[in-house]
C-alpha cells in the first residue's frame, strides 16, 4: 500500500447536441429576452487598437458537408499580443466570442481584431486566434487555431510540432482580399485540420 | 472583464482522454463522421489555453437561474416537476471553482426543445424557453430551479431514446478548460440504452454524470433537489514551475 493521492479526475465531457445555440446562443436560437443579448456577441469593443478582419469559413464533415449546426468560440489576445487580465491589455478587447455556423449555408464569420504575437514560456508564438468547436456527434469541444498567411509563422513553437509539414496550412487562414481571411475547418479527410490538446 | 483568479497562468494538468468519451462511436451515428481521425498535437498549455474570459457577478439577471419563470419574466410558471439542481464546479486539486459562469439548457417536461430544428411533436410549454445560467460563489457552489426535463425519441437507430437530461457548459479560468457535459437522473432507465451516454466507456467516469436525488437538498411541499459536481481540468503550481534551470 502507498499513501493516496488526492487528485480528482476531469469531469467526462458530453456532446452539445443540436441544440446549444439554446443554451449558448440563445437569441440566435429565436428565445428572445430572457437575457438582454447573447454572450460573446463580439471579441471587441468600439475603440479597440489592431487592424479590423473578418474570417469566414465553415466547418466540414467527413464526406464534405459543412455543418448547419456548429457553435464556435474564440479567444484572442490583444494587438499587441496581452490578453484580457494581463497588465497593459487593450481594455477594449474582451477577446471572446461566440458565433455559429449559419444553418441555411454552414458558414460562419467572426469580426474581431488581427492579434499581435504574444510571449508566452514557450517562445513567442506568431498572431493566432484559439478556436473551440462544438456540435452534434463531436463528443469532446475539439480545439485548433488560427494562424493568419501574411504573418511571420516560420518560429512559431507549435507549428514547429507538426511533423507533416503540409498539414501546417491547415491552421492558416488565407487571405482573401485586405482585412478578409477564410479558415475552413475539416474534421475528417484529405484535409484534416490539426487539432491540439493543449 | 477583469482578473480574479491568483492561479491564472499556471500550466493546465495534461487532459486525460480516457476519462472522455470515445470520439468515434458508430452506435452514435453522427459521431462517424465528425470525429478526427488523426492524432491531437499535444504539447504543453500556453497563455492561449491557460487565459480566458472572466465574466463579472452583473452579467447575471434575477430569474437568470430559474428556468421555471425566466422566460416569462416571473408573468407564470413552467409546467413540470419541479426541481433545483445544485453542486460545485471543483478542479482536479479538489478547489472550488470560484466566480466561473455555469450555462444550462434542456428540453421541456413533454422533452421538447424550443428550437427550430427540433420536430418532435410534444407540445411547446408557452412559458418554458430551456436556458439558464448563473455564476459559483466564492467556494464554487451553485444552483438552479427548473423542472424536470422529460426523455426524448431521436434520429439514430430505429428507435433511439435519450434518457432526461441538462446540458451543462462550464468556463473555468482559462480557455483550455472549457467543457461541456449532461446531467443525467438517478435511476433513469434510459441512461444504459442511450449510445451519447455509451460513448462514456469507462463505467465509473459515466455515473459522476448521474446526480442523485438529494432529499435534504429538496424544501417540503415545493420542489426536489439533485445534486451534480463538475470537475474541470486542474494546474500545477510548484515553487520550481516557470523559473529557468540556476534562477
């Protein structure tokens, strides 16, 4: 026998089926007025420094098909690379939202501000946006990022992880016309994004 | 938003993924084709997983956690069994998971979503809308009121049922523990028939999502009570993290 150790274990997660813009989300979901507007409407405040963008993307199942029925969250640092709480942060950046793959097309869009590389213990790590994704049939929230074409991403310290090279492109949005990027996610397939476990 | 919490930035506890559901389940038809098939990038947490949101107290509405008046604005009641759910979000050290915010949502008493794509033809509850949420105290405790949720058909085998439950999505203090989960009900048949909860395979993990009956919990004469604890993923802190080797 041995002293015991006193650690809990990680609750088991569960699916947010079709129906999380109801708890998430709930005036996209058509319950109106319960609360006065939904959380995490915009990463932003008026006034907020950096560059304005907007990402477009969807998010594809196995066979190709973009889900109607995806919840998204983002989380982001500053331009300047500080994050909500960090001293110095841009107290107009909150740096979350959430938003949802629209159920007549499976598109989503997030507005937001372009992040600024942040130092963090493992080395500075290139402007990247955190992405958590939930639906139907994804059992566990499945985490990715962000990474943006037109920034310096050759020293990022998690994108020096992938072995496969080609798959980096995965995590970089492209750059479609100025303050426009598009960031598809494929859950399964030729294209499989990298997911991270973090 | 503003930061409450001594802890934050501490490196999360690597997530054990065998205390989560399989991914890829073909009893849950539509986990085949949403679930990765290569492996996750693991590597140490960054400020990204270890940072997140921090929601203030004033975020929350009066009737916020009681699904029973909320959508009505206190104007009638919810028709169903009453019940207050309680517990504390904790994390792995066992700490109370202070000032986090807590979302629920559910289906009515006839197990009806309001909700475009539900079309199960149980009625709508006109003063039931199905989302709640709220924020732990200090010590990490919480509550609601809402009424029992009944079970469900739905779209997988020929004649799939889902036991009663409450969505759950928990914060924590950083974006890396984010987590979403159900809250199933003591003795609900249905809870070993349906393949979500099958996708648990680990048979102990699977029953710290069923919340007892907790009659001491429950007031005379008005409503009963079921307990249900949340475990979020916790962080280490030694005196020897973060410092470089010789500092």
């Amino acid at each position: 026998m041995t002293q015991e150790l006193e650690w809990l274990e990680e609750t088991p997660s569960q699916t947010a089926g079709p129906f999380v813009h109801i708890g998430c989300i709930p005036t996209f979901a058509g319950i109106a007025g319960v609360y006065p507007e939904d959380l995490g409407k915009s990463p932003i405040n008026d006034g907020a420094a950096g560059e304005c963008i907007t990402i477009t993307g969807s998010v594809f199942d196995g066979t190709g098909w973009a889900l109607r029925d995806a919840m998204l969250e983002s989380w982001q640092p500053d331009a300047k690379g500080y994050f909500a709480g960090q001293v110095d942060a841009d107290p107009k950046v909150s740096g979350f939202c959430r938003f949802a793959a629209d159920a007549g097309t499976g598109e989503y869009s997030l507005k937001t501000i372009k992040p600024g590389a942040a130092t963090m213990r493992t080395g500075v790590h290139a402007p990247h946006i955190s992405l958590w994704i939930v639906a139907r049939g994804i059992n566990i929230g499945l985490s990715t990022r962000v990474y943006f074409e037109d920034e310096y991403n050759d020293a990022d310290p998690l994108l020096a992880r992938i072995e496969q090279r080609h798959r980096v492109d995965t995590l970089i949005a492209k750059k479609v016309k100025t303050g426009e990027y598009r960031f598809d996610i494929h859950l399964q397939g030729d294209n499989e994004t990298v997911f991270l476990d973090l | 938003m503003s930061s409450n919490n001594n802890t934050e930035n501490d490196p999360l506890i690597p997530r054990n993924r065998a205390n989560h559901p399989v991914v890829y389940d073909p009893e849950y038809k539509t986990s085949v084709t949403r679930s990765p098939k290569l492996p996750l990038l693991s590597m140490e947490s960054t400020l990204s997983e270890e940072t997140g949101p921090v929601f203030g107290h004033n975020l929350i509405g009066e009737l916020d956690n009681n699904l029973i008046s909320n959508f009505s604005q206190g104007a009638a009641l919810a028709i169903g069994e009453r019940i207050r759910v309680h517990g504390r979000i904790l994390d792995e050290r066992n700490r109370g998971v202070a000032n986090t915010l807590v979302e629920v949502w559910q289906a009515n008493a006839g197990g009806r979503y309001r909700h475009d794509r539900d079309k199960y033809f149980a009625p709508l509850d006109p003063n039931f809308g199905g989302c709640g949420r709220t924020m732990t105290d200090e010590h990490g405790y919480y509550e609601f009121m809402t009424i029992r949720p009944g079970a469900y058909p739905w779209p997988n085998r020929s004649n799939d049922w889902r036991p009663m439950h409450i969505h759950f999505s928990v914060f924590g203090s950083g974006f890396g523990q984010r987590l979403i989960t159900q809250m199933y009900f003591e003795g609900d048949p249905l809870i070993k028939l349906c393949p979500i909860t099958g996708t648990v395979k680990n048979q102990q993990q699977l029953d710290r999502l069923i919340a007892p009956l907790d009659m001491k919990g429950s007031r005379p004469m008005d409503y009963l009570a079921y307990k249900f604890d949340i475990v979020l993923r916790g962080r280490r802190q030694t005196q020897f993290e973060n410092k470089p080797q010789g500092s």
